[in-house]
C-alpha cells in the first residue's frame, strides 16, 4: 500500500493512495458542477496541491480552491502578456533562469533591490505573470520551482508592507504547493527587522521552506552546492556561470512562451467548445456563474440542487460561456506542465 505523509499542526496523518483518492473526490463534490466546467483547474493533481496545503482538510481545501477559481475568473492571470508588464521587468526584479535545479524544477530569480515602479497593481500583475510563465515551463514531473532572492542592493525602502502582503497572499493562497525551497542570498543584518514584520504573514510550511545563504559561510554555502551544478548557477548566487539578465534576451524568450500560451487556449478552448456540443445533446445545457461559483461550496454535497443536471441557467452563446468561464482557457498555469496538450488526459 503506498502512503502519503502529511505533517500539520506538530501531528502527523498517514494517507493511503485511496484514501487521498476519497479526499479528492469529496472535493469535487463540494465543488459541484464547477467540476465539469473547469476540468483542468480541478485535476488530481491541483485538488491534491490545495488538499496538501490544508493538511488533507477537505472543507478547508474546498474553500481555498473556490476562491482561487474566483480570483482567475477575474483577474485572468492566463491572458497577461509581456507587453503589458514589460515595463516592470527592465531592471530584472523577477525573471524565470535559462538553468533548472538539480531536481529539474524552474528557478525564478527575485531582486527586490531593483525596484523600479511604483504602482503595486503593476508590481502583483508581474509576479502573477513570473509565476503563471514559470509553472507553464515546468517540467512535465514537476509541480514545485525554487525561487532565489537576491539582496543585492536592498534597503528597507526597497519594499512596502502592503505589496509583501498581497505577494504572500496570492503566492499561499492561489499557488498552493508550487514552492520547493526559497533562498535568500546574502540578506543584509537590517532585513533582520523586516522579517520579524515578514513573518506572520507567512504560513508555517512556508516558513519553513526559506533558507537563509550568505556567502561567506561555508556551511550555508553547501545548500547551493547540494541544490545546483555551479556551472549553470550565476555569479551573483556564487556559482560560475558569469550571465546576468539580459532584457533584449528575455523579452524574446517570454514573447515566444506567450505564443505557446495563446495557442494551447485556443486549442483547449476549441477542444471545449466540441465537447459542449456532443454534451449538449445528452442532457441540458448550463452555465456556472461568479455567483454560483461563490455560493457552491457553501451547500450540501449531496444536494441535488447542486447537480449539473438541474442547473436550469442557459448558455445564451459561445462567446458568453467563454467569458464566463475563462478559468477552462487559463488553467494550464495551474496543471503544473510543460507541455499542456500532453496532461490533457489528467486533468479529470
């Protein structure tokens, strides 16, 4: 029998792969006909990242996956393109590394030192942009990247309170699980302070995934060596790869990963357009709105209410379904894949 772990509040639960299965499952149910129409956000694997990140809780987990379905329908952090926050990316605050881990997950790069704007709207839409690019480009066994800090020029005028809140919670909250380990390289002795102000903000095994690296300590040092093939890590991290960011570089390479974007959400939501005809024919036709959305893990399960079969809201067209349902079209960021076309088939 294969068993999960799971620690959580100092205890620890041991989970059959039928038991998570069961957990899985009664999530959906929760969920409701949100099920069917977002096929992809509800997946094994990223129900399972949100039962992880709630200790195998199901109410918790089914409210906290309710509300990142609420949040994409409306921010539609699928559709952010370069060209819209190419502007907050010219210093290199935050960009995805040409070098995985040892491990094989995405690197992303983060110098809060190197602010340049001022709007925190703008800041959050270009995170939300590293991250969806990011786990886009994962690979196809992987669900989780590291991020590496960089403190190089930081002071506490380098950050705000309010934009480190929102950052902790949109990365906890609506990108479950997707963190390996976080480094933070070389944090100045004043940072101390910040932490303190830091810290509550973050959940317990967020916490505890930071590590603090300074590089005139060996033994902290060894955490770099044991994470990265120092060739490919930069200079800058103490490794031996002397590349830094390049803009002209980088913004050609995220222009060609938003072609990629663009063209698996017109083909999923082509895919998802003849799936709803053949449908259609079998049973009648329904739509989830925000406020179904908001209101569904708030019933009954076992309502019938709930079930897809009585939801007597009809689809008026196609271009009202699309915009009701942008999440269909926008979760590849939340499959964890690679290449999204290939886990289609694991999305159910």
């Amino acid at each position: 029998m294969n068993i999960v772990k799971s620690k959580g509040n100092g205890t620890e639960k041991s989970l059959s792969i039928e038991e998570q299965k069961a957990k899985i499952n009664e999530v959906r149910e929760i969920l409701g006909p949100m099920v069917n129409m977002l096929p992809n956000f509800c997946s094994n694997a990223s129900v399972s990242r949100y039962l992880r990140a709630r200790n195998w809780n199901v109410e918790k987990a089914s409210k906290m996956l309710k509300e990142s379905l609420k949040w994409r329908l409306e921010y539609k952090p699928e559709t952010i393109r370069w060209e819209d926050v190419a502007h907050e990316a010219e210093t290199g605050k935050i960009y995805r590394a040409d070098y995985l881990d040892k491990n094989g997950r995405a690197v992303l790069v983060m110098r809060p030192g190197f602010q340049n704007t001022s709007s925190s709207k703008g800041q959050i839409r270009y995170l939300v942009y590293c991250m969806e690019n990011a786990i886009f480009n994962l690979a196809a066994n992987q669900e989780q990247m590291v991020w590496l800090i960089d403190f190089q020029g930081w002071t506490m005028a380098s950050v705000s309170v309010k934009v480190t809140r929102e950052t902790a919670h949109i990365l906890q909250d609506y990108y479950p699980e997707r963190l390996a380990l976080g480094i933070l390289y070389n944090p100045p002795r004043i940072f101390e302070s910040f932490w303190k102000v830091v810290k509550p903000f973050l959940e317990h095994k967020t916490y505890k995934k930071v590590k603090f690296v300074y590089s005139d300590n060996t033994e902290s040092q060894k955490i770099m060596t044991d994470l990265f093939e120092m060739d490919k890590l930069e200079s800058a991290f103490g490794g031996h790869n002397p590349a830094g960011f390049d803009l002209n570089k980088y913004a050609e390479k995220m222009k060609e990963d938003d072609q990629k974007m663009s063209a698996f959400m017109e083909s999923a939501s082509s895919v998802f357009f003849q799936e709803q005809s053949h449908v259609s024919v079998l049973q009648p036709e329904f739509s989830v709105t925000e406020h179904q959305l908001e209101s569904s893990s708030d019933s009954s399960p076992s309502s019938d209410a709930e079930s897809p079969r009585r939801v007597d809201t009809k689809i008026s067209s196609a271009n009202e379904v699309k915009e009701q349902l942008n999440c269909k079209d926008t979760t590849i960021a939340e499959s964890g894949v690679s290449h999204p076309l290939i886990h289609m088939n694991d999305f159910a």
